[in-house]
C-alpha cells in the first residue's frame, strides 16, 4: 500500500493557484484511475483506490499547507506505514513550469508543506516536483506561488496533470526514471 499525497490549501478561492497544484494532480489521478469519492479522513480527504497492481491512497490535507505534516502523519500512523510508501506532489519554484521530477528524500527548499511533512515524518519519503518557475526576485515569490494560473497556462497545465495520471502506473511500481520519461516525452507531443 503507498500514501500518494497531494499539496495544497483547502478551499474555492485557492483552487487554481500554482501552490495547489498537489492538490490538482491527485485529483487527475483519482479520475483517470476511477478511484471513489473521497471521503472526510486524517483531517483531508482520502480516496481509495488501485493504479496497476498496486493498492494506491490519494490523501488531500485540508490543514492549509503549513500544517499538511499533521494530517500525513495521522494517515501514516493509522495505515503503519514506512517512510517508502510516501510520495508528496507539490509545487516547485526551482523547477521550469510543467516539468516533473522525481526525488527521494532531501531538503524543503523553503516549502513550507514539506517542512511540516518533514517535522512530522523526517526527510525520507518521496517527491514529485511539480515546475512553477521562478518569478524572477525573492520580493515576488509569495505572490507567484500564492496566484492564479494564468488563462495561458491553463492548457499545457491540463496537459501536464493528464500527462502525470497517464503514467502514474510507473511511479506505483517504483520506476520514477520512466516516469519522468513518459511524462516529458507526453509534453512533447
């Protein structure tokens, strides 16, 4: 069984900033694979379901990211999971908008979902790292991050979150090489 959480801040008024674009690809995930409604659990919402073989749990924290560590570890606890079974999707500045990289483990770049994450679970658990870019200068980071897509981005970012569901099968086995793979080479298309 693998933990697939999504990060974002619960609500309508945040739905399509670049910060909740955790959030964004669970829910692509949840359709493309048919996985059931999500049900109020761990302080989020949780949605069961299977992505190949592979008995996957979407988890959306509704803590507001700053807190998201305390929902992902109520969930950990419960199912007695390890830190491998781990995967956070979140939103990431030093990575160019709709790119995707995989990482085990490290820092939180100033993220301040993974921060929480890590307080509450340590650092060993895996990342999907979802490109938003940078803004440029440090001054406008909050606003970046904490904006709406622009109308613009809003197709290559479909692309991008159907892209990721497409392939999710690779991740649920443990291949994030072809996964990152398979998602540039569906964003080349």
């Amino acid at each position: 069984m693998q933990l697939w959480v999504g990060l974002g801040n619960p609500g309508a008024q945040y739905a399509l900033h670049r910060h909740n674009v955790g959030f964004m690809a669970v829910d692509a995930i949840a359709a493309v694979h048919g996985f059931a409604a999500p049900a109020k659990k761990f302080q989020g919402w949780l949605s069961e379901g299977r992505i190949g073989g592979t008995r996957v749990l979407l988890l959306k924290p509704a803590t507001f990211m700053n807190d998201s560590g305390r929902s992902v570890g109520e969930a950990m606890r419960f199912y007695k999971l390890a830190p491998d079974a781990l995967t956070v999707f979140h939103d990431e500045l030093d990575l160019a908008p709709m790119k995707v990289k995989v990482k085990q483990g490290g820092g939180t770049a100033g993220h301040n979902g993974l921060r929480s994450i890590g307080q509450h679970l340590g650092p060993d658990f895996r990342r999907v790292r979802i490109g938003i870019g940078h803004p440029g200068h440090k001054d406008r980071v909050t606003g970046h991050v904490l904006g709406n897509y622009a109308k613009a981005e809003m197709d290559p970012l479909s692309d991008l979150l159907g892209a990721v569901a497409a392939e999710a099968p690779w991740l649920a086995a443990g291949d994030d090489t072809r996964f990152m793979n398979d998602v540039a080479l569906r964003m080349q298309d």
